[in-house]
C-alpha cells in the first residue's frame, strides 16, 4: 500500500473546515492534526471531522514531527508569518490565495521555501480543476487563434457580520485580496506573462476596505484583461476569451468551471462540461500529493514566481486608491514602472 501523506491544518475557520472536508475524499491524504490559537477550537475542529490531534498554538503543529503538509488557512494578514513558521520545521505548506498580504511578504515566503528545500504553493483552485486543463489545450491548439482580451468577473453580494475578516484591513479584508486575485490570476494563467502597465479603480466602503474594483492590465504585445471583482455586488461570475478567430466563454463561476464553450463568428462550435467532483479544494490537495511524489519544490501549475508576480499586480493597482494595511510594507513595491 502505498503512503499516506499526512496533513495538518492551521486554523479552523470555514475555508479550514471546506479543506478537511476535501481531504476525506482523497484516499492518499491523511489528516492528522488541526491547530487553533486556543484549543476549544482545535478541539471542536477535531471532533467535526474525526481528527486524533489538537493543538492550542499554531506552532505546536509545525513541530509535530508526523505531518508532511501543512494547509494555512488564516486570514491573508498572517500568511506570511504562519508559512514561514511550518516551512522552517521542514514542512510543506499549501497557504489560502491570496498568497500573502503584499510582494515583499511573497517574496520572503519564497525566499524562506528556498532556503528551507521545502514544497510552497498558493491554494488557487481555478488552476487544478480539471475543465481548466481542457480550456488551455483549446488555446494551445490554436483554436480562437491569437489570444487578445481577457474578460472576467469575480463578484459576490455577501452579508457579513460586524468584524467580519471580509471587510476588515487590519486582516487584508476588501475585494481585491479576497476576490479579485481570481480575476487577476485568472489573466495571468491565460497570457503567461506579467502586465507592462496596469490600473485600477475602487470603492473604499466605511470600515476602510475595497468593497468593490475593477483592473485593466496590458500586455507587451497589446493584449488586454479587463477584470471585475467586489464583494457587496450581485454580478455573474464569467469570464470570456478572446481570440483573432473566436472566443471561450467559461459558465459562472468562472473560478470553479463546470462548463466552457467555444465559438467561432460567434457561432457555437464546440462546448465541454464536467462536473467537479467535492467542494473542488481536493483537486488543490491533489495537486500538491502529486508534487511531494515527484520531489517538486512547486506546482507547474501555480509556481511560486507567478504568485509573487500577481501579489506585485495588486500593490500596483491598489496604492493610487491609498490602500495600505496595518502590516503593510511597500517599499520593494511602490517604485514599479507597471
């Protein structure tokens, strides 16, 4: 029988609790331990999902010597600090997008991962869902021709409570970090490339957070991505690609694809669905299974360099809006010429 690699998750919010469900679907992966910065919490985690450790500090697992993998799943202001701690106990993590709260922390995850000869990826979910793959073989085969725009929306109308991590700075709330680094990933993964020039426009709401934005980024050879994202707006999560000989309309939501189709002179010539299989976070799980088989140090589908790329992306667009968090540190970020 072949190894289980084993799991430990940090944190026991509701994406933690969307991950050890995922987890259970995946006969390879195992989850071990859960922690909490107190253990009523952890406890409670383990309980729910028939976890046999709990832990009270989050670096009470980073030193369990039985875990292989740690998912991060705390709020975007505390990414960094929690990568970096599990990385240097040798452990391999996989932190919730966004990857940090800015480049510089990116950068430092990176650097640390490097120095660590541990695995490092960032938990985007469009990346590994199988129709995805489909999508991007329609693109290499040349079938709209000549990639020129990029269109897609990331919008939510969400409710939340007064605290709420979502719209709260001191946590890296606000749209752009929450949904908007789909949007911009999303382009990302498309053109291959970084932007040469990018904007943005937002709506800073009353407790300080982006409540909603749109960016335009250009490309070196004039291409485009127009993208959309907010969190108090009811909108329709698609995203459309196009071509100099047709497009690719992905379904909402885009971020999770069960069905894409393709047209030429805006007739329908060929459509692919497929349903997903869990809440999909296993194919992220997966992914990152597969690359600790094969001794990989990052995913080819979501490498670390691209990560810190888009985390630049974002700094560039949001400093015009005045948008700086309370552990902010822009100055490796503020002199791009994007």
């Amino acid at each position: 029988m072949e190894k289980k690699i084993k799991w430990g998750i940090l944190s026991t919010g509701h994406i933690s609790n969307k991950f050890a469900d995922a987890l259970e679907l995946l006969p390879d992966a195992e989850l071990v331990a859960v922690a909490s910065r107190g253990i009523e919490s952890a406890t409670t985690f383990a309980i729910k999902h028939n976890i046999p450790k709990a832990y009270g500090s989050y670096q009470e697992l980073a030193d369990d010597p039985e875990i292989d993998v740690i998912y991060i799943g705390t709020p975007h202001s505390f990414h960094c600090e929690n990568s970096i701690m599990c990385m240097r106990k040798g452990k391999a993590v996989l932190v919730e997008k966004a990857f940090a709260i800015n480049a510089t922390e990116a950068q430092e995850m990176v650097q640390v991962a490097h120095e660590a000869d541990v695995f490092l990826m960032e938990a985007m979910i469009t990346r590994h869902v199988p129709l995805i793959k489909k999508i991007l073989d329609w693109i290499k085969e040349g079938r709209i021709g000549e990639v020129r725009m990029v269109k897609a929306s990331r919008c939510a109308r969400g409710v939340f409570r007064p605290g709420a991590r979502h719209l709260t700075p001191d946590l890296g709330g606000g749209s752009l970090l929450d949904v908007g680094v789909y949007v911009i990933s999303f382009a990302s993964m498309i053109y291959k490339k970084s932007p040469v020039e990018s904007v943005g426009l937002s709506h800073i709401g009353d407790l300080g957070s982006d409540e909603q934005g749109v960016a335009i980024l250009k490309y070196d050879n004039g291409e485009i991505a127009d993208l959309s994202f907010a969190l108090k707006t009811a909108g329709v999560n698609e995203a459309y690609i196009l071509g100099t000989e047709g497009h690719i309309k992905i379904e909402d939501v885009f971020a999770v694809p069960t069905k894409a189709t393709l047209f030429i002179n805006k007739v329908e010539v060929d459509a692919i669905e497929q349903p997903i299989i869990g809440n999909a976070l296993n194919y992220e799980a997966e992914e990152v299974m597969r690359c600790l088989k094969l001794g990989l140090k990052e995913s080819p589908f979501m490498p670390l360099d691209e990560s810190v790329q888009i985390m630049e992306i974002m700094d560039h667009i949001r400093k015009p809006w005045g948008l700086v968090y309370p552990n902010d540190n822009m100055k490796n970020n503020i002199n791009s010429n994007r």
